[in-house]
C-alpha cells in the first residue's frame, strides 16, 4: 500500500504516482470518505491523466466495500463533478485529478454533500487519520459503478448563464493544454458564433505540449503569440482539469486574475445589481472599487476555495473571485467553473462592442500589483510579526497572514500552507510606487538572512 501522509494538503489530496499514492491508497481513501460523510451515494470523475482511470476505479471499490454505492461521470472537467454531486443530490464525490500540476502527478478533490470541499480546516485531517489507520481494503477488484454522460446536461447549464443570442462571432484561439477542457470546450462553443482557434484540444494525459499550468509564462507564451498572428479578439487558456481559465488580451498581453474578477462582477451585476462579491484578500483595489461602481457590496475573503464555498454557503454571495483564476458562482452550486467566465467575458466584450484591452485600460491605468512573491524564512512567525511592528501605522487586518491598509497602496503577507515561505502580494497607485513598497516589504520580511 502507498499513501503518504504527505498526500493530504490543505485543499485536497496531491502527490506522485505511484510512489506517494497508488491503487490500494485510492481505495482506502474511498472506504474512508464514505465512511466519514455516512454515504449511501457518492460519484467519481476523474482527469485525462494515464494513471486516473486506474485511480478513480480503486476509490470507488473502496467506497462500495464501505458501503457507498458509486455513479461514475468518467473523463470530466472537475467542475462537472462538482455539479453532478450537488444537482444530483449525491452524499459526497471525488475528481481524481492532479490538476494543473505534471502528468507523474494525481491526487482527489474531495467533496461532500452539496459539492461542499474538504480541506485542511474541515474534513481531510479527519479523512487522514482513517486512512493511515484502516486496515487494507480487499482488492484488487472491479467497482460496480453506474456509468452516466453529464455532458449534455452540463453545456446546457453553462449555455443557460449568458444570453447566446448576444454573442458576437470573436475570432478567439484557446488552449486546452492537452487536458479535459478539449473535450467540454467544442460542446459548449460549436452552440455559439464564437469561430475559435484550437490550441492542444486533443485529449492526452502525458500533456505532450506543455505543463497544464496556464499561470507560467512559459506554458501561455504560444497562446499569446498565437493571439497576435491571428489578430484575435481573445485568448483563453484552461489548467489540466479546467475548473480554472485565463485570458490573454488582444495584444497579446495576460490578464491578471483580479482583474478578471473586476470584469466579472461587472458583468454579472448588470442582471443583480446590489449584489454582494467576494473577492480574495490578495486582489488589487481594482476589484472592490469596480464592484462598488457597478452597485454592487464588495467583501473581502481569505484565500482557499474552501472558504469562498462555506461563505457563500452563509452568506447571499453572487460571486467569487480569486487571483489564482477560481471564480465561483451562486448560480453554479457555489462551485468554481473554468467555463462560466469565458463565456461571461465574450459577453462583456459583446455587450460593450469593446475589446479586451480596451475594458481594461481604465484598471491598468489605476491599479499597479507586485504580483505574488515567495520568500523563505527561518522563522515565519517573526518575520509576521516584525510586518506588523514596522506597519503599525497603517490599518492591520489579520484574515490571513497580516494585512496593511493605506490610502495609496496596501499589502497582504500570508504563510504557505507547506512550506516556510511568505508570499507577498502588494498594489499601489503608480508603477514607481508600486516597486517602492514592494522592496521595502520585502527588506522587512527578509531582515535576518532569509532568501
């Protein structure tokens, strides 16, 4: 049996195949979550990757030794998971997926009843601890799951949250980077007039192109000269299991992540206005100062999908954003989708007659980030606390990390989940003061040696 305690992260379950989690880890993992959410129902769906197949089939003998009986979505994006678990009313799933990371990876992204997470706060710990202690699951064996083809289902959800009608015919190239996107993308846009460009639309687990990882400028730097040679409207990129997408504008140039947001809940208060946003505390000032102008109520979240989820759970939220590129809807269960925003943002740029870099000039005139920056420290808990002695006498927030408020820049300093790292993220008013306070930031953090 290989199931490193390592495996168990803040928001799912990562590691190497087969080396950190092979076949006998999944099925103890799945007797222990239908064990640990009482399930009668659970549903699985996994990513392209070679090793996911094999992975998916072992939960689900675990979960039906346990007791659980297993529908099994087959190859899907992970947010498709997560509509199937929560509008089919299921006890519980898991995408099998390593997401954006290399193909020698795999992991879970475990929910519960409603498609709500487990995380490092609520429910892996537990599902940790039932692992390393249970007792071999019998196995090998073949599950006897019930197949069942979402898709259809799904394109007709995602087709359901814009107005098709509106869509101007955008010349757009996307990237699927190899991974599930290549599959969902032609369903949803051959019922649109979108004429798109197909980068590595073909299904393929080793990911033979690129890292599915669209954040690195070395996986989206094709996309972005592809923009400019075809005199594109747009880019969009999706990551390995597509819950995540990216956009490049027209000149060729990436999008930040809260700016996407910005754009975002502009489009979507435009049918809710008064609505309430979520935004992560990372984001520049773009995001709440566009909420509050388009009539909306910005707040403020700490970073991790589990949370955004529970809040919106609480709270009538329309929307959340991350800078990371997860965007969550109230009117997708909650969930985060890689394809709801690219469909909301050619509806933008329809409603508007603009192109991108046009609806964004106004942000990348007034909104200046550092972007995130990783220091390794000896003392994670000193460095925090020499932030907030140094800052003192700016407003101090503690959500996650420390937090520093001025009128013309601000700056958010958070510990990594595993590792003795801080990451920065810090925005300004101009480029010049921008860079200031990020040195100075990063001379606080790095006082004693750290690198």
């Amino acid at each position: 049996m290989t199931v490193s305690p390592d495996v168990f992260k803040a928001y799912d379950v990562r590691g190497l195949y087969p080396q950190e989690l092979d076949a006998e880890g999944a099925r103890r993992i799945g007797a222990a979550l239908a064990a640990q959410l009482g399930a009668r129902r659970l549903a699985v769906g996994h990513d392209p990757r070679l090793s996911s197949p094999e992975l998916a089939a072992a939960f689900a003998v675990g979960a039906e030794w346990a007791g659980a009986r297993v529908t099994d979505f087959g190859m899907v994006p992970t947010e498709m998971l997560y509509f199937g678990v929560a509008e089919r009313g299921f006890d519980g799933g898991v995408a099998v997926t390593a997401s954006h990371n290399p193909p020698q990876y795999n992991g879970m992204k475990l929910v519960g009843e409603g498609a709500l997470p487990l995380s490092g706060d609520a429910g892996i710990p537990e599902l940790k601890r039932r692992v390393l202690d249970m007792d071999p699951v019998p196995g090998p064996g073949e599950p006897h799951f019930t197949p069942e083809d979402l898709y259809p289902d799904y394109v007709r959800h995602l087709l359901a949250q814009i107005d098709v009608g509106r869509l101007r015919p955008y010349h757009v190239v996307m990237d699927a980077a190899n991974g599930a996107a290549g599959r969902l993308a032609p369903l949803v846009f051959d019922r649109t007039p979108i004429d798109r460009v197909e980068l590595y639309f073909t299904v393929d687990g080793r990911f033979p192109n690129h890292s599915p990882n669209p954040l690195l400028e070395e996986n989206n730097r094709e996309l972005r000269e592809r923009v400019v040679a075809e005199k594109a409207a747009l880019g969009i990129a999706w990551d390995g299991d597509a819950d995540r997408c990216f956009f490049i504008d027209e000149a060729g140039a990436f999008v930040p992540g809260d700016f996407v947001t910005a754009l975002l809940a502009e489009a979507l208060l435009v049918r809710h206005p008064g609505a309430h946003i979520l935004y992560d505390l990372r984001a520049s000032r773009a995001v709440p100062d566009t909420i509050r102008a388009a009539g909306g109520v910005p707040l403020v979240n700490r970073v991790g999908h589990a949370f955004f989820k529970q809040r919106m759970r609480r709270e009538p939220v329309l929307f959340g954003g991350e800078v990371s590129g997860h965007y969550y809807f109230e009117a997708n269960h909650n969930a985060d989708s890689g394809f709801i925003p690219a469909l909301l943002i050619l509806e933008l740029l329809s409603r508007k007659q603009a192109t991108m870099a046009e609806l964004l000039a106004p942000l990348r005139a007034a909104y200046f980030i550092s972007g995130e920056i990783n220091s390794r420290v000896a003392d994670v808990p000193a460095a925090l606390a020499r932030l907030e002695q140094r800052f003192a006498d700016g407003a101090v927030e503690h959500l996650d990390g420390v937090s520093v408020d001025y009128p013309d820049w601000h700056f958010n300093v958070r510990p990594s989940n595993t590792e003795p790292l801080l990451r920065l993220n810090l925005g300004a008013a101009s480029a010049a003061q921008m860079e200031e306070k990020r040195d100075l930031v990063l001379s606080v953090i790095l006082r004693d040696g750290d690198s």
